[in-house]
C-alpha cells in the first residue's frame, strides 16, 4: 500500500475508485465499504485511494472536544494494508480545508487531484462547508463532472447501524464482547515496554510497563483484563492492568502487563496487546498478600481461558 501525508502528494495515471472518511476503528462496517473499494480495482483498470484526515475533524471544529480515537495512524495503516487498499492519503485537516465548499472539494480534489472515477460511500454521508452537502448533491456533482456514485445503505453496513461512537461506548464500560463484535476484530493497543517500579517483581507477578506516545488513542475502562500480546512477532498470552494502582497509591494512569510463563529482556521493545476479555474493575486491596492472591485466581481464570481458546 502506497501511504500519502498529503493530497497533494498523490498521482496516478490510472482513473481511481476511491472512498473517504475518518474509518476510525476499522469496523465491519467501514469494511463494508472498502471491500467494495477494493473489488472494483480487480481488474487493474482503476486504482483504490482511500482518503481519510488526521486529526480528527471534530478535534480541529469543536473546541471542547476531548474525543478519543480507536486507532493511531499507524494502526490504521495496518488495518487498511490488510483489506487490500492500493493507495492511502492522510490528509492534514484544517480550518481552511474545512471551509472548502462541497462543489470546490468535488471539483478540486475529487476530480482535479484524485481523478476519480467513482466514489463509494455510506449513506449518511455529509461534506463540505458546515458538512451541508449529502448524498443527492453528490449524485448531482457526478453528473456534472462525470464520475460514478455509489451508495451504501444503512441495511448493508448492518442492521443495527456500527458505529465508531458505540464501539467508544462499549469500550467505556469494558463490554469487550460488544466492542470486538463491531470492530470485527479484537481490540488493541499499541505501545513501548519502559520501566515502572518493578514492584510487581516482589510479590511475583513482574509486569511490563507500556507508555502509549499517542495521547489521542482510547483506553478502555479501568481494571483488569485478560490479553494476547505480540513481541518481535512471538504471541505471549497474559494479564493487563488499567489504572492507578490504588493498593500502592499510585496517582498516574498506568497500563502493565504480567505475561504468563515469559521471563526476557523486553524494555524499549515494541508491544501490540489486544485485549480478549475483562476480568474485573480495578479495586484497592488491604495489603499486598490480598492483591497477591487476587492477582492467583486471575493468573487461574486466563490460563483457562486461553487453554479454551487454543483448543
């Protein structure tokens, strides 16, 4: 897959079928859509462009937003890569590319820089200044300038309409089953392995410390979760904790790791931990033999867990 930082960086000689949006999650139902994309482009006649914007468009519009995103850049990327998608723009969004009116973003860059040849997207759509423009405009705008639009239906991303929103509420309230089920994927985090206070090492359970650098990226619930982690492509199952530690006072947000049965020199690696299933909130233990024999019958209950899954 080609990555492009700009609009302006890309071209083709090829006339392209192309999407748009911010596909925040990846969902099955933004799936949906670039399947389509990319089964239209089988026979090498087009090219498929997605062109997607970062930041999000409502971190630049509204001033009070604190929204959180289901995917880094580089996660979507890997998301993307893996449908099949040819070409990928993400573009800067801004203030003055918001203003665009929805004829000059037609007119401009769907067919001036992007060479479009059909655009598939889903069926409440909006663009342009203020997002006034909808779907019948841009069937409109397809005749005028000579390009194909196709729309997907609400019944065909499905039934009960996925939403990168509900897939945040899901998360929210730790309802991995949900969120995964929308996603069509299991959840995921991303993140560098740095040193804590290693004081899990004195009651046996070490964990691995993982700083997130994108603060944007949405965390799930506090508590603890039972988790599939990748280290230099080797799969190591264990447990994650979100939180502030309470039963040691810690004041600052943390996500640790315990991998099961693993004992290596990971610090400054790289960690992708996808999360399976919650086990419970976090809680504030009266001493550390309690949090200690708690932190047992989880080890217990996700080594049974994953037997079950690997079975």
């Amino acid at each position: 897959m080609k990555i492009f930082n700009s609009i302006n960086d890309f071209s083709s000689n090829k006339k392209t079928i192309l999407t748009l949006g911010t596909f925040d999650g990846v969902h099955i139902g933004h799936k949906k859509i670039l399947e389509k994309v990319t089964q239209g482009t089988e026979n090498s006649k087009y090219e498929s462009v997605v062109l997607t914007f970062f930041p999000h468009p409502r971190m630049v519009l509204q001033e009070q937003s604190e929204i959180k995103l289901l995917n880094t850049i580089p996660e979507k990327i890997d998301l993307l890569e893996q449908i099949g998608v040819e070409n990928l723009i993400v573009h800067p969004f801004d203030e003055t590319f918001s203003r665009l009116t929805a004829e000059d973003f037609v007119e401009t860059i769907l067919v001036g820089k992007l060479n479009i040849q059909k655009i598939i997207i889903g069926h409440d759509h909006r663009f342009g200044r203020n997002r006034t423009a909808n779907i019948d405009d841009l069937i409109e705008f397809g005749h005028k300038y000579g390009f194909e639009v196709e729309q997907i239906s609400v019944q065909e991303i499905n039934a009960i309409s996925v939403s990168s929103t509900k897939i945040r509420q899901a998360l929210s309230e730790a309802d991995m089953a949900l969120a995964n089920k929308y996603l069509g994927y299991n959840y995921f985090l991303t993140g560098t392995i740095v040193k804590g206070k290693q004081l899990g090492r004195t009651i046996g359970f070490p964990t691995a410390n993982i700083h997130i650098e994108e603060g944007y990226k949405l965390i799930p619930q506090n508590g603890a979760y039972i988790v599939e982690t990748n280290i230099d492509q080797q799969i190591v199952y264990g447990m994650m904790n979100i939180g502030f530690n309470p039963t040691v006072e810690n004041k600052s947000l943390s996500i640790e790791v315990h991998l099961i049965d693993f004992n290596e020199d990971i610090y400054d690696k790289r960690i992708k931990i996808t999360l399976l299933q919650y086990l419970r909130p976090e809680q504030k233990f009266e001493s550390l033999e309690a949090l200690t024999t708690q932190l047992n019958l989880d080890k217990k209950i996700t080594i049974e867990y994953v037997a079950n899954i690997q079975i």
